[in-house]
C-alpha cells in the first residue's frame, strides 16, 4: 500500500505544476494519446496471443497435463506396449543356503566370549588363516579345561626327561620309559595351542555367508563361528506346493522377492536350475524341493527366507506391463498412457499373471500404447493437484 502512495502523491505533484507555456500542454496532450493508444494495441495482441496459446494447447477434461520438460525434469519415461512371451507362474515359499560342495567352518577352539575380528560380517570376504576372532575362556566358568591340559603336558614332558636320563644311566627299566613317554604323548593330544590362543581363523579363502554365533556370544568349544562359501555361489530352495506337480517339468528360471521388497531374477545372476524332481517329496511332506544355484547377490546371504515365484520355459505372447507402471486406488488397478506431448489419461486396467517383475493385461490397453513406466509417482501427483509439483509450471 506504501508505494502506492508514494506514486499517487508524485503524480499529484507533477500533473499540479503550472505548465511553462501553450504549446507544452499540447505537446503533451499529443503524446499521452498516442501512448494510450500503443497500450491498448498491446493489450489486445497480448489478448490474442494468449487466445491462440489456449485454443493450441486445449486438452479434454479427465487429461493430465505435464509439459515435455516436466516430464524430463521428473523422470517420466513410457514404454510401448507390446506382445511378448510371458511364462506361467507359480508362487511359492523358499530359502536360500550355502552351496554344499563350497562350504568350510570356522569353528571355536574353545568355550567362551566369541568377540568378532573387526570388519568381519556375512558377505565379507576372507583369505585361508585370516583371523575370524577370538575367544576370551577366562569369562566363563569351568572354560579353563585347556590351562589345565597344558600343566599336565608340561609335567609329562618334565617327568620323560628326566626318565630318559635315568634309563641311559640303567636307573629305570625300558617299561617304565615307555609308559612315560606314553603319557607325554596323551597329554600333548589333550592340549591345543590353538584353543589356548582362542583364536577363530578361517580354513580356506571364500566369503561369509553366515555367523550363526553374534558377537560377545558364549560358545562351547567346537560351535560353528562363520560358514565360508568358497565360490561366492548360493542355493534356493523353493517349496512347490504338491498340487502343482504337473507344473514342476516345465520349472526354468525363478524371482526371488526379499523382505524389503526387492527382487532378483536368477537366470540374471547366473542361476541355474539344480534339481526339479519329485524325488525329494518324502523330505518335505506335501512340498516338492525345487533347487536352483546362483552367484551371491548384495543383500542376499544364506539362511534368508524369500518369497518365490517359479517360472515355466512354456510362455503365450501376452500384453504386459512392469509393476512400477501399475498403481492402485480404491482397490481398482490403473495405468497412465501418454495422450500427446503435453498430456496423459488414467486408464484403468485388468491384470491377470505377474511373475513379480511384469503383469499381464487382459483389458484396457491396445498394443502400441505408450505407458507410463518411470515417474509414476510425478503423474499422480500432477492429477491430484490439477498441475506439476509445486515449484513448477505449464507454459
């Protein structure tokens, strides 16, 4: 309101100033009606600039209007629906495991407190004798079985020596030197340095795939500490439902879905399918073990319970879309197809099979329409609020 005033105020004073002669106010009066009229005649070019820029840019009601740059700006990507094979899918429980053949232990030499070697933890990989950690025996009661072991050793040896020298002298007979070298050879197999020392060392060179003992744990000696997979490959177990026996021939390739939502397909990561027979039913009462072997994945590590979906090697050619094009309201599925260049329409969808990665649409999609595929989240939004995000315009 402030500059207002001010302006208000200039203007009186100067159009209050007696004018210096006649011919000024004509001069005057001659151009404020040629600005005038230059200031309307921008004012309706303007107008019709603005009339032709909403006639070409006119979109139907229900169309979500996000401008070329927008879209760039927010990641909106589509992708062309197209026919394409499409495997059946059966969607099971299962569990990943260490690959058999590849597996070594470390194991505690003795009981007590299991501190873990900095750095060590499951997917880390180890060299052969690399320190794993330590156990401290003092901490628990009755762990000093080791200490002892190595006080009988020490006497055994003492009293050997001092046999040996008493036989050279023909003090003692063979007998006797015998039955102490006898008992130093027991106590030398009751001690252990390495349980002495406590320390946990891997076997050979692989990487972790489980620590079934946590850090400042008690262990008895001879637990398991860390389970090293040599190869960096891990197995799935997938539990096929006996009702779908007829389905297990045709098993090829799985998606195994994490607890945090992510997923891995296996044939990507070296997969390879183990075993799909029914003779390992007797095992798991009502379930068939299917088995397939794939390369350690980040995030995935032994003794993780997964979901499983089965793929089939027989696939229709189908209509279908990735999972991240699909949202959800009210319980109805729906897509967005790209209208034009400067639009979209929220199509609603029918869904049939989704192997986890794709679903297939049995209605509301023609082949060759352009989906929304990245940046869904961009083109909701801009629905809901009727323009981009805040911060943003249409042109």
């Amino acid at each position: 309101m402030k500059p207002f005033i001010t302006c208000a105020a200039f203007l009186a004073f100067v159009f209050g100033m007696p004018s210096c002669s006649g011919s000024h106010d004509h001069e005057h009066s001659h151009h404020t009606e040629a600005e005038e009229h230059d200031a309307h005649a921008t004012h309706d070019h303007d107008h019709e600039a603005e009339e032709a820029d909403s006639h070409e840019h006119e979109h139907a009601p229900g169309e979500i209007v996000m401008t070329p740059q927008d879209a760039a700006r927010f990641g909106v990507g589509v992708e062309a629906v197209a026919a394409a094979p499409f495997a059946d899918v059966v969607k099971t429980a299962g569990e990943v495991m260490p690959t058999g053949s590849d597996i070594s232990v470390a194991a505690a030499p003795t009981a007590g407190r299991l501190r873990l070697a900095p750095g060590i933890s499951v997917g880390t990989q180890v060299s052969a004798g690399q320190t794993i950690g330590q156990i401290s025996a003092s901490e628990v009661s009755g762990a000093n079985e080791n200490a002892v072991a190595k006080a009988n050793l020490d006497a055994a040896e003492r009293e050997l020596k001092r046999v040996t020298t008493l036989l050279a002298d023909g003090l003692v007979t063979r007998k006797e030197y015998n039955e102490a070298l006898a008992a130093r050879d027991a106590a030398r197999a009751a001690y252990s340095p390495a349980a002495a020392s406590g320390i946990v060392k891997a076997v050979k060179s692989g990487v972790i795939s489980q620590l079934p003992a946590a850090d400042g744990q008690i262990v008895a000696a001879g637990d398991v500490v860390a389970t090293i997979g040599s190869t960096g490959r891990l197995t799935l177990r997938a539990l096929l439902p006996a009702s779908e026996a007829s389905f297990l021939p045709t098993v090829k390739d799985a998606v195994i879905t994490l607890a945090d939502g992510r997923m891995c397909r296996l044939s990507e990561a070296g997969g390879k399918l183990m075993s799909n027979s029914a003779a390992g039913a007797a095992s798991t009462p009502g379930y068939i073990p299917v088995y397939f072997s794939f390369d350690m994945t980040e995030g995935i590590t032994a003794g993780t319970p997964v979901e499983v979906r089965l793929l089939a090697d027989k696939a229709g050619s189908v209509l279908s879309v990735p999972r991240e094009a699909v949202a959800e309201q009210m319980g109805e599925k729906f897509v967005y197809v790209k209208n034009s260049e400067h639009s979209y329409i929220k199509t609603p969808v029918t869904l049939g099979r989704g192997d986890g990665l794709r679903y297939e649409v049995t209605s509301g999609l023609a082949e060759g329409d352009s989906v929304v595929v990245a940046g869904t989240t961009f083109v909701r939004l801009a629905e809901t609020a009727g323009v981009v995000p805040e911060g943003h315009h249409h042109h």
